[in-house]
C-alpha cells in the first residue's frame, strides 16, 4: 500500500502550524516548527507568496488531509460518502475522520499518532466489541468498546503511548478505562467538540469546482 514515507515535520513546515503528526515531540521544545517556523526546502525562508482563492481552498484541504494522515485516493472516497449523507457536507466529513478506528485508537491514547495507530491496528493489537479488527478505517459507532488486546498490553508503544496522552488529554466524547486498557466511544462528537484548525467550508468548495 502507497504511504507517505517523508518526514511528517515538513508537512507542519509547509502548512505553517502544528499538524501534531509525531506525537509526544509535538508538546515539546523539540518540535519543528518551533524551531524552524519558516517552510521547508532551499527557499524556505524567502517571502510566502499570496495565494490565490483556489490556492486557499486546496491548502486547507491537505491541511485536513495530513492531520488525518489519508492519501488523496483515501480522502477523496470519504468526502464521496460525507456528501451523500443527510446533513453539512462538511460536518459530515469531519466526523467520518474522527468515526476512523485509528483516529480512536490516537484519542483514546493507545497510540502517540494516528500513523502509530494505523501500524497496531494492522499488528492486531486491537479489539472492537471484542472482535479483532485490523482495519484502520473501521468506523465506529457511539456505544463501541476499543480494547488492547491481553498479550499487547506490555507493549512498550502502547504503555508509552498512554503515558504521554496525559499531556493532550482525552476528549469528552470518549470514557477510557486505564487499568483495564479500554476505551468507549460515548458519542460520535458533533463539530463544535472537534477542535482541529480547520474551515472545512473551504474543503466543500474546492472539490465543487
């Protein structure tokens, strides 16, 4: 399968803020846009150009696509969906992105990324309801229950991973039961709850041209 095989700490360079795409190193001072706050590559520090209307639309929607760490293909086949779902095409995007099974795994603190997330969940390292799922984009549903399964949960990542999470803490809309390495997805959040920089209006409109 195609993945991004860069450094993720351009892509926050490029973007011009922090995407939080490596984890526990995006809380501290080694963080690279705290260092280096100018764009990535040999002209990096020259003069940001003006972008153009279409240029603003498509920047805000690499910029979602990155947080999430989707391919294009990925991302485009789940704005598809969002459109034809009752309600905000929007909104409806957004929350099929945090619906993702390794964007629950990242929230609930199993993981120190959604990348890391998607690399257990293919390990076998999880289970939903308990049922093993290795698909990081199995959507869940309010009331669905994310276990570490009995062997992993020495695992070194995820121990870590838990640890560290206590720095960005766990939204409302999740109950996670440490000891027990489980989580609940109390609720599918609604916008307003997801706090991502992103204007997802922008999004609707670049892919209705």
């Amino acid at each position: 399968m195609a993945r991004y095989t860069q450094s993720v700490c351009r892509l926050c360079r490029r973007e011009g803020l922090k995407l939080f795409l490596k984890g526990d190193r995006c809380y501290s001072d080694k963080c690279a846009i705290e260092r280096r706050e100018y764009g990535p590559g040999q002209h990096g520090q020259g003069r940001r150009t003006k972008l153009s209307e279409f240029g603003v639309q498509l920047r805000e929607k690499q910029k979602l696509r990155q947080i999430y760490g989707l391919l294009e293909r990925q991302f485009s086949k789940i704005f598809t969906s969002a459109e034809r779902m009752k309600g905000v095409t929007g909104e409806n995007l957004i929350k099929l992105l945090e619906a993702r099974l390794d964007n629950m795994v990242y929230r609930m603190g199993f993981a120190n990324s959604r990348n890391e997330a998607r690399m257990l969940i293919t390990q076998s390292h999880f289970l939903v309801n308990n049922r093993k799922v290795t698909i990081p984009s199995y959507i869940v549903k309010a009331g669905d229950v994310v276990t570490v399964k009995e062997r992993s949960r020495k695992a070194t990542r995820i121990i870590g991973a838990l640890d560290a999470s206590e720095r960005r803490g766990i939204p409302e809309w999740l109950e996670v039961d440490r000891p027990k390495f489980e989580g609940k997805v109390r609720m599918i959040p609604a916008r307003d709850q997801i706090t991502i920089p992103i204007n997802e209006h922008l999004i609707v409109e670049y892919y209705s041209k």
